[in-house]
C-alpha cells in the first residue's frame, strides 16, 4: 500500500492559471476566436498538466494491460477465455486493432500480462508480471483478495514509471484485453454510480438475449453476495473487479503523479479511470476520456468522473484503439498552439 500512498502524495491539482493564459495565446493565433473548439482545450489542458509553455507529445505510449476473469465461469461472454492468450499474441505480432491505429498515430504498444490464465510463451515485447491465474468467479465470492488488488494497482503504478523513465513518454493511453471483462466493469459501475445493474450492463463482445439476462442477473446476485464498500474502491477493486483493470488503475495514477497525460480507451479503461479518480479526485484532471464507447455503461462513468468524450465512432473492441485515434487529436491541438502563426507574425488584420 506503501507505493500506491506516495503516488498518491505526488498528484496535485492542475495550476489553472495555465489554462487562462494559454488560451489568451490561441487567441493571438490567426483564427476567430475559440475557431478550433476543443482542440484549443486539448491544447491548454496539455499545458496545465505538463507545465511546459510549448509541450510536445513526441513520444505516445498505449499500455495494454492483459488478464482473466473466473467470472467467465457464469456464461457470461460470448467467447471462451482461450481468446486471451489469443489476442495477447497478436497484439505481439501488431496484428490488433490497436497495433495497427497505434502506428497510424505513431504509438508504441507495450503488452503487460497481468493476470491470463495461462503461461504465455516469453516474447522480448512482452511484460509478465502476473498476479494470479486469473481472477476468481465473484459470483462465489471476492474476484480477488485485498493484497491482490493493492498488488495489481502497484504493478500497474511500477511498470508505467519504467516505461515513462526508460522511453521519456509524452503521453499515455490505457488498454485491455480479457474476455468477459465488461461484467466485472459494469458491476464495478453499478457500485460506484449507485444504478441499477441493467442500466449499465451492455452486450460486450455481443452476447444474445438469453446471455444478456444471465449477465445482468450474475452482477446483481455478485454484489449483493460481496457487498463491495463504495467509499473503499480497493475493496470493489478486489470484490468484483480483475487484474487488468487494477492494472489500469496504476498506469492512470502513476500518469497524473508524472505530470503525464492519460488518454483513457472505452468502458474498461475508463472503469479503472474511475477508480483512480475515486481513490484521489486531482486525478480527473489528468484523464482525457478518449470516445463514447457503445457499452451503456459508459456514458455513467464518464459523467461521474465529469469527463467529455474526443470521438463517437460507435466503437466497442476497447485495446486502446479509441486512445490511439484520440491521442492524434489531442496532438493536433498542441500542434496549433506550437505552430500556428499569430496575427503579428502572420502580417494579418485581427477583427475589429
């Protein structure tokens, strides 16, 4: 708890200031004023979080946090857990959705199994550190202990700062993988938003009518059974969440503690956004929501956290593929502020 305590010590509020006069700087660029919507916002908020006058965000790193849910045991997803190692490979052979929007934004993927349910075969591009075999089937009783979930979110806290110091990352995006992962999520949103369960349980992978009624039933019968405590997010971390998502939890805060930004994917991702935010409300300020994930839950979360979504592109395959599309735009609006001439430099008239 020790790691998780100081990072938590070292995540201030932003300096607003920095907002206000950076935005009087896009004001001198040649455009009317606030022209550019919220890339200007994307660009001042850069400069509030990473104190930097003219930031660069060269350097774009997604962290794709792997691992399996016993809860799968419950028939709640429409695919097997084999999928996880599965897709593991391939997002280590950049054949994923997320490899290939990742170079398309000029991201680099770095994979961390952190809880599959099998031993993976080593790879130089592949971070083990894995908690367990998968978490537990909450459905019987915790998805994991205390010390577990502690451990998860150090992990995540402890890999993301060797990659930050190793690689002098610019900006990070949060990714996931492990089939099944959207029934933990939607029962972690029910306990925080105070909603019921069918209000913010979706189809992930796209389970049929009858998978659907058994999921919703599943999260219900798990939280009345775990009773997991709202104002302890470690506990509904260890109560009905998973090894991924404790990850992510880590990977958001070691960001904000690092004065990085965080591009949070879809509704996994963003469920470990949340925790974080539970755990310290500073970090919102460092979160950049990156889409409107077609999960219902979502829309819950990121009103909770009071966070606007980048892009609504109906999309749902989480990875990080919709952080990848956003740190783009996020990039643009620094580029506008870095680049666009002003009015005096440009030789042009500014309104009357």
């Amino acid at each position: 708890m020790d790691k998780i305590i100081s990072t938590l010590e070292k995540i201030n509020p932003i300096d607003s200031s920095l907002l206000e006069s950076t935005q009087i700087r896009l004001d001198n660029l040649t455009k009317p004023k606030g022209s550019l919507g919220r890339l200007e916002e994307f660009a001042k908020r850069i400069v509030a979080i990473t104190g930097k006058r003219n930031p660069s965000l060269a350097k774009k790193v997604i962290i794709t946090i792997a691992g399996d849910h016993g809860i799968t045991e419950e028939g709640v997803s429409a695919y097997p857990s084999e999928v996880t190692p599965q897709m593991v490979y391939n997002f280590l052979r950049g054949g994923a959705g997320v490899n290939v929007l990742a170079r398309h934004v000029g991201a680099e993927v770095v994979v961390v199994d952190m809880g599959v349910a099998v031993e993976l075969a080593s790879h130089p591009d592949l971070i083990v550190r894995k908690i367990a075999m998968g978490t537990k089937n909450f459905a019987k009783g915790p998805a994991m202990s205390r010390e577990q979930a502690i451990k998860a979110i150090e992990t995540g806290i402890e890999i993301t700062e060797q990659i930050i110091n190793e690689k002098k990352v610019d900006i990070i995006g949060t990714g996931e993988m492990g089939i099944g992962n959207t029934t933990p999520s939607s029962a972690i949103t029910a306990v925080f938003t105070n909603k019921p369960v069918q209000e913010v349980t979706g189809r992930g992978t796209g389970i049929d009518n009858e998978t659907y009624a058994r999921k919703i039933s599943v999260i219900q019968k798990a939280i009345e059974l775990n009773k997991p405590n709202p104002k302890d997010p470690i506990d509904v971390l260890a109560k009905v969440g998973g090894f991924e998502i404790g990850g992510l939890v880590g990977v958001t805060l070691a960001g904000a503690a690092n004065k990085i930004p965080v591009v949070i994917d879809g509704f996994i991702s963003s469920v470990a956004g949340l925790i974080a935010v539970e755990l310290k409300s500073d970090v919102k300020d460092y979160i950049f929501a990156a889409h409107a994930s077609v999960e219902i839950g979502h829309k819950a979360l990121l009103d909770r956290m009071q966070l606007k979504p980048i892009l609504d592109l109906n999309m749902r395959l989480g990875e990080g593929t919709g952080a990848a599309l956003a740190m783009g735009l996020i990039d643009a609006g620094v580029k506008i502020l870095n680049e666009m001439a002003s009015f005096e430099e440009a030789g042009v008239s500014r309104e009357k």
